[in-house]
C-alpha cells in the first residue's frame, strides 16, 4: 500500500514542483515504484516529466469532476518507476465545482484509492494556496512533505498552514502527520541561508531532513528540458541533493 504524501506550502516558489519531480525520480532510480499526481493547475510537475500538456486527453481534473478513473488519466513510465497524473489549467474549474459536490473533501481520497495498491509513494504536487485542492490533498495523505526556502520570511505564513493540518487532522484525517521538512534554495555563502536553517531546525526539530536543497543552475535548467535533474545532469550538487534525500525518505518511510 503507498504511502500518500502531499508536498504542501502555500507560499509560492518554494520548490514543491521541483521537489515532486526530482524526488520521485531518485526515488525511481532506488528501484521505487512511485506516482506524481500534479494538483497545480499551473502543471509545473507536468511540463518538469516532459509531457505536453496540450496533447493531453485525460488529467486529473476528469478524475476529480468526470469519474473518470485515475489509472486511465496516468502517463506511464515517465522516468525510471515514475508514472504521472498529469494536470493542465482546466484543474482551476474544480476548485470552484468542488464545492456543491457531496463530501467535496474527500474526492481525491476516494480517487487513489484504486491506485494506491501499485505504488510504494503517491506525491500530491499541491497548489500554493489553501483552497478546495489543497484540503483535498490534506484529507487523502498520509502524511505532509514541506519544502521551506532557505530565505527571510521563510517561516511566514506556516501557521496558517499548520493550522488548516490541524484541522483536517481533527476532523477528517486524524492520522495525518508531517513526514519532514525540506529546506530549499540553499545558498552556502549566505549567513542568512544557515541562520534560516538553524531557525527551521528550532522549530520543527527532527522532522527537518539531513539533506538541504541547494541553489543550483541545474535543478533550474532541467524542467525547460522536460527531465529531472538526474538525467539532465547527474553530477551536479543539485542531483545529487536529491539522490541523498530520496535516501533519507526510504529510511524514514
């Protein structure tokens, strides 16, 4: 049975989208079987595995809003034991039809029920915000993967966050919990970047991962190239961040 987990921030920017791919793909490369359900309807995860987003039949909102079942919207094999639920703009609809649906919360978590039997890990790419789509992804995981940048504010707004997981916890998924925290955009010649690490580290103790995601030319490029970083660019300080973590996710999980 997979364990579900959603990679959550309501702040923008974060790298939740360049979490989902690069993660799943080293998690791929462990001999994982993984699926990526892009809840963004801004479709980053999509473009980051190299699908068109325009040649797309199915997506995940026909999952959500149609019935359509989730194993018929997957795009399989987009990287070594990746497949992807992919998602395009019309995502944004559901956020508003979701809310005259029966049980409205629930939906994805009824959706990758028939799905979870396949996989070690489901990652819910969520949208940066705390929306319909977002307590949908609460309800249906297991557990939360934050993925916080290594800048001013950094902290700001988590709150909110927590609160709303608190929440759902309390009223609809009393086994949710956070899976780890994941510091971003790390640059080491920064005090700033080390004062926000040891800050977050404070703050959530063991929960924070080992592994630190650096700024990295690569980890930038290789979504224009449809690839994680693994492929695009193996050696690099951001690939090999990745490797170490999907590492750290495998002990833990």
């Amino acid at each position: 049975m997979a364990q579900v987990v959603a990679i959550i921030n309501q702040k923008g920017g974060v790298g939740k989208s360049t979490t989902a791919v690069n993660l799943s793909a080293a998690l791929g490369m462990l001999g994982k079987r993984v699926l990526v359900v892009d809840f963004d309807p801004q479709g980053n995860a999509t473009s980051g595995f190299g699908l068109d987003k325009d040649e797309l039949k199915l997506d995940v909102y026909n999952a959500l809003m149609d019935s359509t079942p989730i194993k018929e919207t997957i795009s399989h094999d987009a990287t070594e034991g990746v497949d992807v639920a992919p998602a395009t703009i019309q995502l944004a609809g559901a956020e508003i039809e979701l809310v005259s649906v029966m049980a409205r919360e629930s939906v994805l978590r009824y959706v990758l029920e028939d799905v979870r039997d396949e996989y070690d890990f489901i990652f819910v790419d969520c949208p940066p915000s705390l929306g319909l789509l977002t307590v949908n992804a609460l309800v249906a995981a297991d557990s939360l993967l934050i993925p916080i940048q290594c800048e001013f504010y950094a902290l700001e707004g988590l709150t909110k966050l927590l609160e709303s997981m608190r929440m759902v916890k309390g009223r609809l998924n009393p086994t949710l919990d956070i899976f780890g925290v994941l510091m971003t955009m790390h640059d080491v010649r920064t005090t700033l970047s080390r004062q926000v690490v040891d800050e977050v580290r404070e703050y959530f103790g063991d929960k924070v991962f080992e592994s630190v995601i650096p700024r990295n030319v690569k980890l930038s490029e290789a979504p224009s190239h449809g690839l994680p970083v693994c492929l695009y660019a193996p050696t690099s300080k951001g690939a090999i961040a990745y490797d170490a973590l999907a590492q750290e996710v495998v002990d833990r999980g």
